[in-house]
C-alpha cells in the first residue's frame, strides 16, 4: 500500500504551487512530496517550504518515500525526534510525575542551553536531556535504590529500546547512550553536547535546592561557576536562578 501522503488520488488542487526562489525570487513550482527543485533562473537548490514532513521523523521509510533528504530536512527530522523522545520519556514514566517532570526541566533548560553555545547538535542535547535519568525505575525494581550509580548502569538500555522504537539512527543512539550512562562523570576531553546535557541537568538540581534552602545570589552564582562546563550553560543558570 502507497503512503496516502504519497498518492496522488488523495491530491486536491493545493498539491501543485510556486514559492519564490529565496536567492533570486524566481518562482519555482513544487509538487507537494518533492523535497527540493532546483530554481530554472539562478540554479540555487530551494527546500520545499510547504512539505508536510511530520511522519518522516520516525517512518523507516522515510528516504525511500521523500528521496534523498537534504541536509535542511535531515536537520528537521532529528528536531521532530527529540519532540518525540520527550513524547515516550512522559508515557514510560506513567503516573510518576516527578520523575518526568525533571526530564521536562532539564530539556527546556538544554534547549536555551544549545541557543546559547551555538554548537553541537541539538537534537542530541535535548533527547539526551529527556532521558537523563531514564535508569530510575529499573534502579529502583532492580537494585531497591535510586542512586546515581544504579541509574547510569540501567539508563542506556532503556534509552536504546525507547530510540530504537522511534528509528533513531545508529549514531544518534549510541551518542545518547553514551553520554546517559556516565552522566555524572565527566572528563577533560567530552563533546559539547554531554557537556550541554550535564549544565541541564545541574541547572535543575540547583534549582531544586534554591527551593529547599533560599540560596542567595553570591552563593548561586558561585555554585554556577564551579559547577558549570559551558559559557552557555552558566548564562541561562544566572538568567533563570539569580533574583534581579
């Protein structure tokens, strides 16, 4: 069976437009599944604006049925991943609110995080961010406890079932993972995006003891300083946590 998206007898009079071609304002038709076309007057390769790009994000198919993606897609399918990472952390979680509402936090704070420093990929960051503390439950029914080290020996594999559900690519996965199971270890020579995922993670549990204890600004800001990897990280703390 042919994806409906795909198959022109579910087509009306909107699959077939022009959009200006954004180098030189040329006109270029596009039918509604084509990726990109190439602009008959400057030749610059346009992106389909218009292209309804949602099921590609976790349809293994999805090359096959769209052609070979452009970079610009590829970078829109990983956004729409990460959206439906955060989607599957909340239902694995269930009714422990707790737990997912920490991976929420640490997510919207990677996602300033990653606006800050500019680098990285972001669709890593942020997933990464998510699933953070992923190992819990099983720390939990497993070993009794919900220590560190029981969380980073049981989150990578759940991790991996929740990516391999959703088609992650094999790199994206392992890169997750990696960063997931020595979370609270860093080393001198990790990637930005651990290190992106890390002040996340550490901007919220310094929000959550600002709440237990009322910290003040002087000892935020020193806790930020010496907790923190990236310049990035330590702007959105001190924006976020510090009183004006």
């Amino acid at each position: 069976m042919k994806c409906p998206g795909q198959d022109t007898q579910y087509w009306n009079a909107d699959a077939v437009y022009e959009v200006p071609c954004p180098k030189c304002g040329h006109q270029v038709e596009f039918f509604k599944d084509e990726p990109t076309r190439k602009c008959g007057n400057c030749g610059h390769k346009v992106v389909n604006p218009k292209l309804d790009f949602g099921c590609a994000a976790y349809c293994p198919f999805a090359e096959q049925c769209l052609g070979q993606l452009p970079p610009e897609l590829i970078a829109e399918k990983e956004d729409l991943l990460k959206d439906r990472v955060g989607i599957e952390m909340r239902h694995y979680f269930g009714g422990d609110f707790i737990s997912s509402s920490h991976g929420t936090r640490a997510a919207k704070y990677a996602e300033k995080i990653v606006t800050e420093e500019k680098g990285g990929n972001p669709a890593v960051t942020i997933s990464a961010a998510y699933l953070f503390d992923i190992g819990i439950k099983e720390a939990e029914t497993k070993h009794k406890s919900t220590g560190i080290e029981y969380v980073k020996k049981e989150g990578p594999a759940v991790a991996r079932d929740i990516l391999i559900k959703l088609k992650a690519k094999e790199d994206f996965i392992d890169e997750v993972c990696d960063i997931i199971g020595h979370q609270h270890d860093p080393n001198s020579e990790e990637s930005i995006n651990f290190k992106m995922v890390y002040d996340a993670e550490h901007i919220v549990r310094i929000e959550d003891l600002k709440k237990e204890s009322e910290l003040d600004n002087d000892t935020l800001s020193k806790e930020i300083e010496r907790s923190l990897l990236t310049e990035g990280g330590r702007k959105v703390a001190k924006r976020m946590l510090l009183k004006n």
